[in-house]
C-alpha cells in the first residue's frame, strides 16, 4: 500500500475509511485520541479556518488552517487569515444540534510532483513534507442527533 497523502497536522487524527485510498487521495474519519469520534466544530474566516473540540476529553483540533495548510499556505507561505476574527460554532441546520462526526478528504498531485516543484529547487523542504502540500481539502459533517450530512461542507482547493 503507497503513502497517504494525510497532512502532519492530522496524524493520528484521520483514520482512513475505505479500499480507495491512494498517494492521491486519502478519506477518512475524524478521531480524537480519547477515541471519540463527535465534535463540536468551529469555523472562522469564512470556513477557512476549521477547528473542533471533542465531547468527551475537550480537546481541540486544528482541522485546517488555510494560511498554514495546503500550497498555498504550506509551500507558498501566503497567510490571508485574520486570526482576530472569532470562531462561529456550527449548528445543525435541521435540529440545531452542535455534535458532528466529521469526515474529511485530502487530495494531494503526489511525492513526485512536490519532489519536482518543491524539494528540488528549494532545500527548505524534505519528502516528507509532501503531505503538507495538498492541493484540495473537503471536510463533511454528519449531525449526530437527526443524522443530517453536510456534505462537502468544506470544499477547497488550497493551490
């Protein structure tokens, strides 16, 4: 089986789901490392910046951070977030519940498109940074009261 291309950031966090996973692309769910899997999720910048606290320990997870994550914000270093601006806690649109399972896909060009357009002109980064440098994110949300999805609630290329 070939790497996923799952960001450093979320090591330990994205659990693969699925035969389809791939250097390419990677879908998986999101775990706390309590082993829990619901979330209350926060948005800010226009769901540019995504965090989520889980229900059973408290701990926060950075899910993505445009100014710091993907091409743009992790290769080209171009951080346009306003990190004064507050976080907004998500609701369900159906129930006005605020506990998700959260299912995120990263899409990434692969180790030898980064090796090409990163590793080899700039020695700043190594290989295995390539997981950095993805190129689309999608994050869907599922209520966990009525089950409502909130699918590609998250969809962004991030180059």
């Amino acid at each position: 089986m070939s790497e996923l291309p799952i960001p450093a950031r979320l090591a330990g966090f994205l659990f693969p789901i699925g035969d389809d996973n791939t250097e390419y692309q990677v879908t998986g769910t999101i775990k706390c490392e309590c082993g829990n899997e619901l979330f209350e999720v926060y948005e800010s910048n226009e769901r540019q910046f995504v965090k989520l606290i889980c229900s059973e320990c408290s701990k926060e997870i950075i899910l993505f951070d445009a100014g710091k994550d993907g091409w743009d914000g992790f290769v080209c270093k171009t951080d346009y977030i306003d990190r004064n601006k507050p976080f907004n806690k998500v609701v369900c649109s159906k129930c006005n519940s605020s506990l998700y399972h959260v299912v995120t896909t990263i899409s990434s060009q692969g180790k030898q498109d980064f090796y090409d357009e990163c590793v080899s002109h700039d020695d700043s980064f190594s290989m295995n940074d390539w997981v950095n440098g993805f190129e689309w994110i999608q994050i869907s949300l599922k209520c966990n009261n009525c089950q409502n999805c909130e699918e590609d609630w998250v969809d962004l290329e991030t180059m």
